[in-house]
C-alpha cells in the first residue's frame, strides 16, 4: 500500500516530530507546540457589479500564544484552505523563534482568486474580513499582527489598518494592528523588498562556509553561481534581483504561464518590465520559452529558489533536481517524501522556516517603529554625523593631512531608516544561521538544516512554555 500523503499541515507537524527526537522535552509540551491554539473559520458575501451576491470563505488561525502578539500573512487565492493556514500559522511560530522575533505564529487566508476581482470588490472583501476579526478579537496591536502574503500587498494593510482604526477609535497604537503599510501609513523602509533580501543574505551566509560548499563540490560566494527562481512575485523578484547583483547568473525564471531559460544569465529587471509590457515573462528577447512552470526545477543550476507556492517539489520530480542547493523561498515548496529523496541525493536544503524569515524580522522592525511612533535614524543620525565630523576634523588637524571629499561623505554618514533595517536584517539572517548550522554540527546523526532550525524553535518556544507554567 502507498504510503498516506500528507497534507501540508501534517508535513509541518512531522517536521517537528523528526526534529523532537533530537530533543528531550516532554510528549505533551511537544504536543502543546505542535497543535493550532485558535481556529477561526467565517464566510461573509462579496457584491458583484451586477448585484448578483457570493459567499467567500475566510480563515484566521493562531497557531502559539506563548509570545504575544502572534503574527503570520493574509493569503488571497483559490486554494486557500484551512489546512493550508494551519500550517503556515505553524510554520510561522517556528520561523518567528528561529530568527528570535518575540511573536506566536499565525496566518490568515481568504478564498478568492484576487486577479477577478475589481479593486473596489478587493477593499471591500478586506475590510469585511478585518472587521470580523475585530468582532472575535483576532486583530490588535497587542493581540495578532497580520501582514502581506500570497495574493496581498501594502495596498490592503492600509485598509486592514484603517478599517481598525475605525472600529477603535483613540487607541493610539493602533497603527501597530498590521504591517506591511505603505509607509505614508505607518510602514518601514525596507518592508516591502525584506523577505527577498532576506532569502539573498541567507544564501549569502550558507555559501560562505568553505568546508560546506566543498562537499557539494561548490566554491564559496555567490559570484558566477548559477540559479533558478520560480515565481516573480515579491519575493522571488526581490531574491533573484539580490543574488543577480551579487554576481550570480540567473539561467532561468518560472512563471505560473511558463518559463524563460538563458544560459548567459536573464536580466531580472528587463524580465520584470517584459512582463509589465507583454503581461508574461514568456517570449523574452534571447530567452528560451518553456511551457510548463515545474519544468524549470530540473533546469541544470547550482541553485534553486521556489518563490511560488508550497508543493511544487514533490516525489515525482524530486529524483530529476539537478540543483545542489535549494534555498525555500516559499513556504512549503518541498514535500516531506521529495526532502528524503533529497536529502539522500546529497541535496543542501535552506528550509523556509529560516530562509524567508525576512518579512516578519522586518515586519518587527515596523510594529515597533509604530509602537515608538518615531522613524528610525531620526533622532540619532544627525547626531551620528557631527560626531563622526568632529572626529574626522580632529585626524586632519593631528596629521595635517585632507581626506578626498567622497571618503569624508561616506565616513561621516548617519544611519536612516533604511540602513538600520537593513543591517538589522542581515544581522539576524546571519546570526540564525550559524545558530542553525551548529545545532546541526552538534548533533550526532543531524543531516539537515530543516532539522536543525526546527530543534532550534522547538527549544526556544518549549523554554517559553515552561517558564510561564500552566494557568490555573
Ligand atoms: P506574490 O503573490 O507576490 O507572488 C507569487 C508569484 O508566484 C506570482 O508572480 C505568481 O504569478 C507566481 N506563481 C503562482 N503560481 C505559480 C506557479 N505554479 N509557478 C510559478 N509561479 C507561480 O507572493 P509572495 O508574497 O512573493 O509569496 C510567495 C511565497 O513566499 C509564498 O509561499 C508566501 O507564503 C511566501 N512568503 C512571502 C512573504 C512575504 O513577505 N511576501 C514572507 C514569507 C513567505
């Protein structure tokens, strides 16, 4: 008999059950991680221009409520389901451990497939949808965070966050119930680009470690890698772009209407305008077009970053990979039986969980800039350059030397909102890695990074349960 498949949720779940065994918590505190805290499942009508009424199905699952508040995207599409958010509001708990932000995990999704709608229709569905969470307590500066995910953007945290701010007036904080605004309300520089940068510096870092690229019979850096990225979303158009910059040669990029392959490298930007112009990546001047999207990850590459949705890699083109490393991007990407098949080809899997932490790191920078209510860099940076103009007019006088004008600029720049995010981002991406990369170094019998980052999670949220105790 075929083995059962599992769903997403249940692959999330086994993850933990492998990385527990690592472990020597108790079966129920395992248990108490591993299960959702709260589901909340509602319908509500959506008008259509011809007054014709439908019912769309929404979700908001709080996956762990030993830090508060919990935190976790909003989903727009069609194969929204609630074992869908569950696992993403799992996935959320861990990644938020992993990378040290003090929040539970949460998710939420509605069932709809936003391209048919009008944006008319969208503001409308997502104001409905924040306000009943409002009514059940599922939204709140203090309470659960949401942000953008799959299918949403800035664009719907305004509303998300102008519909709370109706509905709780004079709580001053409220500006802190969302993230990922548009920085005109509320947002932070570096948001929107944050997961993808996220994902480039922890590719960067994993490819930094010499003794591990040479058992992939790789050399360290990014220069000259090659790569491929499916999907051209936020996320994967942010990662491919970095890496591009960094030197990387970007073979091939997948859409859901098909793929471009370029031995000689595709210029992202190029392929982000093509498709702005012609409404598909596909027929780019000089570039290969290829039907099917999942073909693109049997492309020969040195790596590959599914961008798109979960599921893709699965046991059937698991045994056709040809990439050494593959940096999860989405969530999910991989299925539990195609990670064994993998892992046994000698694969190095950055799992999502660490790699696409950027957004909810950057998504903390945010709330915490709302809960100050001042930008960051603003009452230091000033400050920062006459300091450093000081010191520079001290060094020229001592050695009655001038320093070149653009040396001067650059040492005596103080830091904006941008460069604290930044270097916020890289620290933490950096800092989990090597955390990751540890824990799989110390423990006998350990082959993977998945692994690792969830022993990671399980310990840190497991310290956290048993010192708030059990209430009552
Ligand atoms: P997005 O909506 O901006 O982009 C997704 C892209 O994938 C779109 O261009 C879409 O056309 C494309 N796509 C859809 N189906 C495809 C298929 N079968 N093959 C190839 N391409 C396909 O979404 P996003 O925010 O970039 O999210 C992508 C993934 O990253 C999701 O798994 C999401 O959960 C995860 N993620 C997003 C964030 C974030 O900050 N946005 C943070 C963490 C994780």
């Amino acid at each position: 008999m075929a083995p059962k498949k599992l769903t997403f949720f249940e692959t999330v779940m086994s993850f933990v059950d492998k990385a527990a065994k690592f472990t020597s918590y108790p079966q129920a505190l395992i248990d108490q991680i591993k299960y959702c805290n709260s589901i909340y499942q509602f319908k509500f009508p959506v008008k259509h221009p011809d007054n014709t009424l439908e019912i769309v199905q929404a979700f908001r699952v709080e996956h762990s409520h030993h830090k508060m508040p919990v935190k976790g995207g909003i989903r727009y599409s069609e194969m929204v389901s609630e074992d869908e958010v569950k696992a993403l509001a799992a996935l959320m708990s861990y990644k938020c451990a992993i990378v040290d932000v003090p929040f539970g995990g949460a998710k939420g999704g509605v069932r709809i497939e936003p391209r048919k709608y009008t944006v008319d229709q969208l503001e409308r569905v997502t104001r409905r949808y924040t306000a009943e969470l409002v009514k059940k307590n599922f939204i709140g500066p203090g309470v659960d965070v949401p942000a953008p995910d799959y299918g949403t953007s800035a664009r719907e945290m305004a509303w998300i966050a102008d519909t709370y701010n109706a509905l709780n007036p004079n709580q001053i904080d409220s500006i802190a119930c969302v993230t990922g605004k548009p920085i005109a309300q509320g947002g932070v520089h570096g948001r929107t680009e944050a997961t993808g940068r996220g994902v480039y510096f922890g590719i960067h870092r994993a490819l930094s470690y010499a003794d591990d690229m040479k058992k992939l019979k790789l050399t360290r850096g990014i220069e000259g890698k090659t790569v491929v990225v499916q999907g051209l979303g936020n996320v994967g158009y942010h990662a491919a772009k970095f890496l591009q910059e960094a030197g990387a040669v970007i073979v091939a990029l997948a859409e859901y209407d098909g793929a471009i392959y370029d031995p000689r490298g595709l210029d992202v930007d190029a392929v982000q305008d093509h498709r702005v112009e012609t409404g598909s990546i596909k027929n780019f001047p000089g570039a290969k077009n290829f039907a099917g999207t999942t073909d693109a990850l049997e492309y020969k590459c040195d790596i590959l970053v599914p961008a798109a949705l979960e599921g893709q890699i699965t046991s059937k083109n698991a045994p056709n990979i040809k990439a050494k490393i593959i940096g999860e991007a989405a969530n999910g990407p991989i299925t539990a039986p195609a990670e064994e098949i993998l892992l046994q080809k000698g694969v190095m899997i950055i799992p999502d969980a660490f790699l696409n932490a950027g957004g909810v790191t950057v998504s903390y920078f945010e709330w915490l800039k709302n809960l100050s209510h001042v930008r960051f860099g603003r009452m230091s940076k000033r400050y920062e350059e006459a300091s450093h103009q000081n010191l520079l007019a001290a060094f020229e006088k001592v050695t009655g030397k001038k320093l070149p004008a653009e040396m001067k600029d650059s040492l005596t720049h103080g830091a904006d909102e941008i460069d604290l995010v930044n270097s916020g981002l890289e620290e933490t991406m950096y800092n989990a890695y090597d955390e990751v990369r540890a824990i799989m170094k110390s423990h006998k019998g350990m082959q993977d990074l998945r692994t690792a980052a969830f022993v990671s999670a399980i310990d840190k949220i497991a310290v956290s349960y048993m010192q708030l105790g059990i209430f009552p």
